[in-house]
C-alpha cells in the first residue's frame, strides 16, 4: 500500500518535472493537458520506469541516512565511545570499542549478552562500552536506576552486575535489579542512596540523547567506529565490523 501510494507519487513528480522547464514558454492549459496525458500514457505503458526511479529513491535516501547517522556519531564521538572510569568491559585500552545500546528487559538484548562475552574473551584487544536506554517501560527505568546507582558505588563490579540482571528469567525492575545487588554482596543501603544521585539522571538523559541523535529505535543497537548497526547481529556479524575497522578504519570496507 505505502509502495502504491509511494509511486502514484512518484508519477506526479515526475510529471511536475516534465512540465517545469516547460512552463517557462506559458503554455496554454491545453498544452499542459497534452503534455501530462503523454507522460501519463508513457508512464502507464512503461511501468518499470516507476520501480526503477523508486528503487533509485530508495537508494538515494538510504545513502543520505547513512551519512547523516556518520555526521551524529562524529559529532558525539567524546561523549559516545566514552565511560565512567572502571566501567569498561573487556580492554579499556583495546583498539576498537563496541558501544551497545540496550535495556534489560530486552528478550534480544538478552541473548546478545553471550555475543558480547564470546567476543571479549576471544579478542583481548576490543573494548565494550554499555549504553542504557530504558525504552521499554517504567520497569527498565527502575533496573536501569539501580544498576547505574552500583555503577556509581562499585564500578569495578558493573560488568558482573549487567550479565546476572541480564540473565535474570523474569522481569527486571527495582525489586529484582537489588536482589542481584544482594546476591552480589554489594551494600543495598549505599546503592539506594546512589539511585537519587543527580549522576544517575543524568546518565540516563545522556542515553536517550544519544540514542535521539543517532535515531536509534531498538535494541540492541550498536556503533562500531562510524557506523550504526541495528539489532542483534551476532557475534560473527560484529566481529566482522571490527576485523573490517582494524582493516580500512570503518565498520564496512
């Protein structure tokens, strides 16, 4: 339906195109007529030509989108592959950084995890930075508070935090994100009271920003050096875009 409406739009533009350089001569509304009918009879006898100007805009937006994301991830580059000291996953010196945007009841997200784990044990040089974006209700948004409350109080300790939350089999909320914090022995009191900090707001208002900036509308999402890489693509897939960044510098070569 949106194709047909799509290309019925495209017919008229195309039209408008035709008559423009045209009108110049002030053409009688005759004229004009005899000059959409033959576009149209042309159009209608060739329909190809409106597929291949579609696909042709197509390829053209996506072209422009993909430049524009590149434009947003160079813009935010400091605040983007950047994190709290003590918070990286895998080499914080690594060579190439992997940034994940996810949310903790994310069925995706969640199977992502073991990606994730694959590759840092297998690559010693890649460096993993944890975005939050609580896009799936007030229950993300009470997890994410509590898990960037023990980043704040035990950051050596987020990584190990961020797989048991993510392993959790029901959902995540506050009750069940400070029942890991229990299990990990982490002081629960000193975790509460980092929940109200100023930093905490601030770090999930800086995800969503990003997160705005870069368009990003699910999760897992993914910026591996200039390129943004939507949904769970595997660990294959992702080592692919970092053996393609230490190649050429770019995610795809």
């Amino acid at each position: 339906m949106l194709r047909t409406f799509i290309s019925g739009s495209l017919a008229f533009a195309i039209a408008a195109a035709v008559l423009q350089p045209v009108t110049a001569f002030a053409l009688t509304d005759a004229e004009k007529s005899d000059i959409e009918t033959v576009v149209r009879d042309y159009l209608i006898r060739n329909p190809e030509v409106l597929l291949e100007a579609l696909d042709s805009l197509e390829k053209k937006r996506a072209v422009e989108d993909q430049a524009a994301v590149k434009g947003a991830i160079a813009s935010a580059r400091d605040t983007l592959f950047a994190s709290p000291v003590g918070t990286v996953l895998g080499n914080p010196e690594g060579d190439v950084t992997v940034v994940e945007f996810f949310d903790y009841n994310c069925g995706y997200c969640k199977r992502a995890l073991a990606d994730m784990e694959q590759l840092i044990s297998a690559d010693p040089k890649l460096r993993f930075v944890l975005k939050e974006i609580p896009v799936l209700g007030e229950d993300s948004a009470a997890a994410t508070r509590v898990s960037l409350a023990l980043r704040h109080v035990a950051p050596e300790r987020y990584g190990e935090f961020h797989a048991k939350l993510l392993a959790h089999k029901g959902v995540a909320n506050e009750d069940s994100a400070l029942q890991v914090v229990e299990d990990m022995g982490v002081p629960e009191g000193a975790v509460r009271d980092a929940m109200t900090l100023p930093a905490v707001e601030a770090a999930i208002a800086e995800g969503a920003q990003l997160a705005g900036l870069l368009k990003i509308n699910g999760t897992p999402s993914y910026v591996v050096a200039d390129e943004l890489v939507p949904g769970a693509i595997g660990g294959e897939g992702l080592a692919a875009k970092v053996a393609n960044v230490r190649a050429c510098a770019s995610a795809t070569c």
